[in-house]
C-alpha cells in the first residue's frame, strides 16, 4: 500500500528528530569514521556509557545505526549511506554562513 504524503511527512518529522540531539549527532558524527564499540565511542565523544548506550537504543530503534557481535563485543555502524550524507548536507550548510 502506497503512503500518503502526510505519512511520508510524518516520517520524515520523526527522522529529524533523532538529529536534535546533540549526543546523537556526536555519536553519528563519530561513526563516520568507521565501526565502533561503545568503549571507543564513549573515549571518542567524552561521555559516560550509560549515555551512549542509551542513545545508540534509540538511533537503532531509528534505523540510523546498526550493530554486529563480535565476540563480547558489540560493533556500532551506520546503518546506510543516507545516514552521512544528511550529516555532510547538514554540517556544510550550517557552516555556509561561517
């Protein structure tokens, strides 16, 4: 079944607002660099892990981020390319006017 554009808008409404946070956006923006732990983001960002691991629930809740095991690990990544690039248009355009 197709969605209205009201659903599509709605969508898009709660999609943007999983970047209004800024330790949700830390957490992204680390993860531009690759895949990471919650050790490794926690050091990256300069927050606790009750935090991170709070947020990363949420951003997967989101489809934003995605995870694997590996070993006792737990690996954190992007969960596709549209991820960076609504970060890459929106870092460059608040820094047009810079």
């Amino acid at each position: 079944m197709e969605s209205s554009i009201e659903d599509v808008l709605i969508d898009l409404a709660e999609l943007f607002k999983n970047f209004a946070d800024s330790t949700r956006i830390k957490i992204l923006y680390d993860l531009l660099d690759g895949e990471k732990n919650v050790t490794e983001i926690c050091e990256d960002i300069d927050m606790t892990q009750s935090a991170v691991s709070h947020q990363l629930k949420i951003l997967k809740t989101s489809k934003l981020v995605n995870s694997k095991r590996e070993g006792k690990s737990v690996i954190y990544f992007l969960a596709d390319d549209h991820v960076s690039s609504i970060i890459a248009m929106g870092k460059e355009h608040v820094e047009e006017d810079e």
